[in-house]
C-alpha cells in the first residue's frame, strides 16, 4: 500500500509540475521565471524513476495451481485471474 500511496503521491506533484509549467505559455509570465526555475519543473516531471511494480508471484502461484477456484466471489476470482494482463496497460 506504501509503493501505492507513494506513486499517487509522485504524480500529483508531476500535475502540478504540469500545470505551472503551462501557465509558461503566457509570455508575460514566462519572461518572470529564471531558467533554473523551469529546469526543476522539468525535473519534477520527468526526473523520478518512481513507479508502482506489484509482487505478482503469489497470486501466480495461486492461478497457476488451480486454486483459484476456492475464492467464492465470482467477480474477485475474475479480478485475481486478470490482474496481470492490466498492468501492461
């Protein structure tokens, strides 16, 4: 849940990273703002390798061993089953 939270986290200030640097666009603003002041927008954006890579093995195991099946809930055991292919979206 930590890697969860801390990816959320490191995206928000990407968006507000995003958003300064739009307001840029406007020369009067642009004209306003030192270099090194860009450049760390810039690095908030794309500077951090922060990203969220779930453990799958587990649940892998579980699949692979047919005992998926004792999960009761339906759309749970259809939501395990295809947790894996979402992430390579």
């Amino acid at each position: 849940m930590n890697k969860i939270n801390a990816s959320i986290q490191e995206n928000e200030q990407r968006i507000q990273a995003l958003d300064y640097l739009l307001t840029l666009f406007d020369r009067n603003v642009l004209d306003t703002v030192s270099n090194q002041r860009i450049s760390q927008m810039f690095t908030a954006i794309f500077g951090s390798g922060l990203s969220y890579l779930p453990s799958t093995g587990v649940l892998n195991d579980i699949i692979s061993s047919g005992k998926l099946n004792i999960i009761l809930n339906k759309s749970l055991r259809q939501n395990l089953a295809s947790f894996e292919s979402s992430l390579n979206l």
